[in-house]
C-alpha cells in the first residue's frame, strides 16, 4: 500500500547545491515526488514543525539554523515511504550514519544534518498537513 512521509532538505543542503543529488536519491529507489516547494521558514513555524523538541537543550540552535535559509519541503510517496526514506537519510548523527546514505555523504554535524524524514505515518500526514495546509 501507498504510503506517503515528509522532508525537508535544509539550509546546509541547499546552501551546498545538492537539492537534485537529494532528490535523484528518493527517485532512484523508485519512490514518488508529490509535492515540492522551496520555501523560508520562521521561527514560529519551525517551533510547529519540532513542536515535540522545544524543549530539548537542542532545540535553539536548531531553530536558528532551521531559518538561516531557504529549505525544499517534499512529500515522498511509494510503498513503505517513512521507513525507506529514513534508511536514505542515515542516521541523525552523520558519524553514524551508514556509508553511502544522505548523512554519510553530505552531512556536516549532529546539527547541520541536510535533510529530514518523518519519523512515523502518523507525524508524515501531521507534517504534510502543516507544511501543505492545502493538499
Ligand atoms: P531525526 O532528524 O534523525 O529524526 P531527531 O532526533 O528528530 O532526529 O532530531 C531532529 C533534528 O534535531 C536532527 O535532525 C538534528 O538536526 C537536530 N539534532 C538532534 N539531536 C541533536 C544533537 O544532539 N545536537 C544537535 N542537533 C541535534
Ligand atoms: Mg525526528
């Protein structure tokens, strides 16, 4: 069955010019692109996109960061999306991500992690409705 998940390829990631070398990866594993925009994001809104970390001693320079530039917001579809799209990605921190993932490649710290993937189909459709409140 269809599934659809959610991500975002920071500001680090586009500020390095791989925002097709991220995107071919998701294509090349036979998943779908439904959605995509290049967008800015404020504080406020970052607050709602990781409303579950506000209180993580994280939290503030990943806000900071979050909106220091433009970032891509896609909706990624195909069987399993969620799952198949965090195995691309990699682990969160980039030192133990699996060789030939987004992080391993691309990443630059814990923080500064070029991309991320919703963490469950229930968060996927939350986060797609907040970031495409119009379908
Ligand atoms: P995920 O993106 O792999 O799902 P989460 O635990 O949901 O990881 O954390 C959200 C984001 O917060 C990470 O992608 C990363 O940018 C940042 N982050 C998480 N843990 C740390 C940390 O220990 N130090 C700095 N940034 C972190
Ligand atoms: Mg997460």
């Amino acid at each position: 069955m269809t599934e659809r998940t959610f991500v975002i390829i920071k500001p680090d990631a586009v500020r390095a010019g791989i925002v097709g070398e991220i995107l071919s990866r998701y294509e090349r594993e036979g998943l779908g692109l439904e959605a995509i925009e290049m967008r800015s994001i404020d504080g406020d809104f970052a607050d709602r996109h990781y409303a579950a970390h506000l209180e993580r001693d994280f939290y503030p320079p990943l806000r900071e960061f979050m909106t220091s530039g433009p970032v891509v917001a896609v909706v990624v579809s195909g069987p399993d999306a969620v799952r198949r799209v965090r195995t691309i990605h990699g682990a969160t921190d980039p030192a133990e991500a699996a060789p030939g993932t987004i992080r391993a490649d691309h990443a630059t710290s814990v923080r500064e992690n070029a991309v991320h993937g919703s963490d469950s189909p229930e968060s996927a459709e939350a986060e797609i409705a907040l970031w495409f409140p119009r379908g």
